[in-house]
C-alpha cells in the first residue's frame, strides 16, 4: 500500500514540476510596440535619450534606414552584418510590425 502511494505522490510531483518548467520556457508574448521594445532593445539600444548604450540609438532610425532593411536587421542581424553582436530578436510579424510602428511613431514630434 505504501509503495503504491509514494509511486502515487512521486508521480503528481514529477506532473507538476514538469508542468511549472513547461511554462516558465513559455516564450513572452508582447502586445505592444513599447512592450516590444522595453522586453527587447532598451537594455542595449537609446530611444528619446532612455536605454542602453551598447546599440545604436534608435532615435529616428527611419532617417537613416529604410524599413526593410530595419525588419530584416532586427529578425536577423547577421545576415546584415556577418560580424555584429546584435541576437536575432525572434519576434513574431506582429509583434516586429507593433515596434515598427513604435519606432515610427517615436520619430514624429509631440503634438503640442
């Protein structure tokens, strides 16, 4: 009886931490541009004069760069760039499209 119970016990408990590590890999799901680019770039790239300095600051980034080339360099850097420190961002095309859009719209002047 008291084999049955720990296989019992031992079981739910290897179910549950299976179930808890299953979903702490669960990949973050953004549902904004500045979500995107807080959970992403802040750490290494400046916007507005806030975030990192590792990047290039992303301040107006449509002035130097044209879209295509801001997608295809944020999903995969190195294709761009053979020697560039830059990880690819694995964002969905939703989510590239909402910081595409942020970045946009972080270019335009505040309406006054």
């Amino acid at each position: 009886m008291w084999g049955l119970l720990h296989r019992k016990q031992f079981a739910f408990l290897l179910s549950l931490l299976l179930l808890i590590s299953f979903s702490a890999c669960k990949r973050r799901e953004y549902t904004s541009g500045d979500a995107v680019f807080q959970g992403k770039c802040v750490k290494c790239h400046k916007l507005n004069s806030e975030g990192g300095t590792k990047g290039p600051d992303l301040t107006g980034i449509f002035s130097k760069k044209d879209e295509n080339y801001v997608r295809n360099y944020t999903q995969d850097p190195r294709s761009l760039k053979a020697d560039g420190t830059m990880p690819p961002s694995n964002l969905s095309d939703h989510e590239l499209d909402m910081l595409v859009q942020y970045l946009k719209e972080q270019a335009r002047p505040a309406a006054q």
